[in-house]
C-alpha cells in the first residue's frame, strides 16, 4: 500500500501561528511534534511506501520533519506542487505516478487522530474494499452538531455529500446518520483514474502532460509552473466522489479532529474548572470559556468567549466562534503585500534558520543558524550591507574572490553589491548575529548566483 500524505495546504485559518511558508502541518500544535509527523507516524505500521504531495516551497520543512522521525527502511518521494491545485489534481499526480495495482491510503497531513486500535481496523477494513475496486471513503461518527465539517450520508442510491451546514441542518444531521467527510480516501492506483477518464478527462490530460514534463530527481518530480496552469482547482469531492458509482464508505468511531480553526484547535488543549484552556501559564480571575496561547504567564480579569493568540511579532484577538474568519486577515494583509502572513520571526531555510530579533528603519538584526556542512546561496544585495559577528561554531567566508575562516568571537563586513555567501564546515551548528544596514531590508532584495539547493523562489 502507498500512503499518500497531502500537504499543501497554507493553514490561513490558524494565523499568527501558521503562515505561508509554515503552515499548521509543520507547526507543533499539540505535543512537540508536528501533526505531518504524527501523521506519518501513526501509518508506519500500514506501509514502508510514502509519496508526499505538497508545494514546492514546503519540500526541505517536510524533509527536516522525516529526518526528526528517524524511521528506518522507510521510502519517501515527493510530488512538489508550484501552485497547489486542491485535492483533485493532489490525488491524481499520486495515481499517476503509482504502479496501477497499487492500493492507495491518502491522508490530510493536518489532522489529529487518537484511539489507535479503531483507527487500524477502519484502515485494514478500507484496504480489503479497495482491492475488491472500490474508491472508500472514511466517515467519522460526529461529537457535535460542527457547522465547520462537510458531511456525508449512505443510503440505498449510494453515498452523499453534504456542504458546511448552518447548526440548525448540523443537529439535523447528527440525528439521522450523518458522518463528517473526513477527506480520507482509500482506492486503486487504476480505478481513481478510470473515474477522472469518465468523469473529469480534460483535468486527467493535463495532469499527465504537467507529470510527463515535471522536472525529475531522485526522489521528486517537480510540477512546473508553466504546466500548472493549465490545471483546474477543484476538489476531488466535486471532480469525483459526488459522480463515482464505486463508492464505499467506512465508518470511523475514533476520536478525530481537522484542527480547521481556533474553536478546534481549543479542544486539544487542558481546560480548568471555567472551560479556559491554554499552554501557558494563565491566570483567570472572572474569565470563563477563553482559549489562549502564547509564550509567557498570561491574566485575564473579566474576559470571556476569547480566542486570544500571541506570537513574536503578531496578536490575534477573536470572539470565540467567529475565527472562521481569520481568513479574512489574512487576505487583508496579503493586500498590503505584508510578511506576517508569509513568515515567522524565525524562518526555515534548507540550510537552516533564521531570526528577526529587531526590524527598525534602515537597520534588521538577526540571528543566523546555519547546520553542519551546509552553506547559503552564493548572493549579493542591492540595498543593504551586512556585518556578521559569529557568535558560535565556525564559519567560512566567501566574499567576491576572497574565501577566509571565522571562529567564535571574529567578525566580517560585506559592502553592499559584492557577492558573498556563508559556510558551516564544522560538525555543530554555525550561529551568527547579522546586522543589516540599507534604505531596503526586505527579503526580495537578494540575487542568488548558485545554490545548493536548486531554488528560484526568494530567500
């Protein structure tokens, strides 16, 4: 069986915490790891195959997260996404590029999943009708009347999907046998794409045509951008599950949660006696129902129905209920082309991160970490120069046809416009403070010369 894991989803339900490029599947949430990790690791015991679908912006945060897994005979490839065109296209490439027998389990990288044992039988239960060509798809046995979840009924004529519903409709359906669409599917390499040659061919040619140029490495095939265009954004609900007569639906009786937004998200976290929950330390005095988190002591005094999420550099605060709309911030922000919705203070780099620990005018410092045996690209600015002091770790300087060593405690200037790059050469991490001088600090203002690690996109 091949487990295919999406990923490629930017999480804008959930900000300050998840943002373009770390979304809430890389984001530890819940516990220290991440739910792409818990994901993973809950479906070990299934298949030693792996195929990650997710945007091409994301592959070394997913190649870092396997790394921390350190699982062993265990084989990934990755289909990497330049725009992300929804599950249906997701869903295809992995068919596609799948052995026609081969069972599929394809899987949301961001949900939690608890009771082991009943989530096992649901997945050997779902296999065995995929081997007999059925497409399955997993229901969970609704907790609540959730107005946030999709729902999905089996009758006599077959299965039926059912959108987002207002309560009223949602205590409905919990009366009468609903289950929530929980976007799990279970299905025959052959069969999904003989439902899209039935159903969907125009989206099943141009999906063949964006695999057959994808640009191939060992272990990923990159889907160019030029080619995505040609792909329709659809679901796989709409494009073939609400079409396909070989649906078989498997009921789940596992605790299960999408952690689509704050309200969900509150239901992971430990509550005391006024239903407030936190992972801090919170002083509640006349404060009922309140969901916070944040990285210091916090007190509310007379607040309730709060979402209240505090970052480094971002503060969200929300009547509970109403986060659904957080997406709306988002795009707000997005309008005013501004980073924190694109980026943490700290950042992943394949070679390792960064910090903004002061943005001031005409000046930025940072902290660099750079992982043994790793370098950035080989670059120069237009607009700003930059001095790094290494605080720890050793480092080699390239600095236009100079190359030189630093140890802790030595410094360096790189003039604005000459080509440089920095190198770890050690056996622990490299950390420097770079303190950036210009009229222009933003992250755009950089052009690469090489780089190790294939990228055209901006630091």
């Amino acid at each position: 069986m091949v487990i295919a894991i999406l990923c490629g989803g930017s999480g804008t339900r959930l900000w300050p915490l998840s943002r373009e490029l770390m979304p809430k599947q890389f984001v530890s949430l819940v516990n220290h790891s991440s739910l792409f990790q818990q994901t993973i690791i809950r479906n070990i015991e299934f298949s030693n195959d792996f195929c990650i679908v997710t945007n091409d912006k994301h592959y070394f945060l997913a190649l870092d997260e396997i790394e921390q897994i350190q699982a062993e005979n265990v084989k990934y490839r990755y289909i990497l996404e330049s725009v992300s065109k929804n599950t249906a296209a997701a869903l295809l490439f992995v068919a596609l590029s799948s052995k026609k027998d081969d069972i599929i389990l394809a899987l949301p990288s961001d949900h939690i999943i608890k009771d082991n044992d009943s989530y096992k039988n649901a997945i050997l239960q779902a296999q065995t009708l995929a081997m007999e060509g059925n497409i399955v798809v997993f229901g969970i046995k609704p907790t609540s009347a959730n107005t946030g979840y999709g729902y999905i009924k089996e009758d006599k004529n077959g299965i039926e999907f059912f959108e987002k519903p207002d309560k009223a409709t949602a205590k409905n359906y919990i009366e009468n046998d609903y289950y929530w669409n929980s976007g799990m599917f279970c299905f025959k390499a052959e069969v999904l794409i003989n439902e899209f040659k039935l159903y969907k061919p125009e989206l099943l040619e141009s999906c063949k045509i964006a695999l057959d140029s994808a640009v191939n490495e060992n272990s990923f095939k990159r889907i160019r951008k030029e080619y995505s265009n040609d792909i329709e954004e659809i679901s796989i609900d709409y494009a073939i599950m609400e079409k396909s007569k070989k649906l078989k639906l498997v009921k789940g009786d596992f605790a299960w949660n999408d952690v689509g937004s704050f309200d969900a998200l509150k239901n992971e976290y430990p509550k005391d006696s006024n239903n407030n929950a936190s992972n801090t330390e919170l002083i509640a005095l006349d404060s009922k129902n309140n969901f916070i988190i944040s990285n210091k002591l916090t007190a509310t005094i007379g607040v309730d129905d709060l979402v209240i999420i505090d970052t480094t550099d971002s503060l969200l605060v929300s009547k509970a209920g109403e986060s659904q709309k957080i997406k709306e911030i988002v795009k707000i922000l997005k309008d005013k082309n501004s980073e924190l919705c694109k980026i943490h203070s700290t950042a992943y780099r394949p070679w390792g991160s960064y910090t903004i620990l002061l943005d001031a005018t005409n000046y930025k410092i940072k902290q660099i970490v750079v992982k043994p045996k790793k370098r950035l690209s080989l670059q120069k600015h237009f607009h700003r120069s930059e001095h790094w002091v290494v605080v720890s770790g050793s480092a080699i300087v390239t600095l236009e046809n100079k190359e030189f060593f630093l140890k802790a405690n030595e410094s360096t200037y790189i003039p604005m416009g000459n080509v440089h790059r920095l190198e770890n050469p050690g056996k622990i991490d490299l950390v420097i403070i770079e303190v950036q001088v210009g009229e222009y600090l933003g992250e755009d203002d950089i052009v690469r010369i090489e780089d190790d690690f294939n990228r055209i996109e901006k630091e």
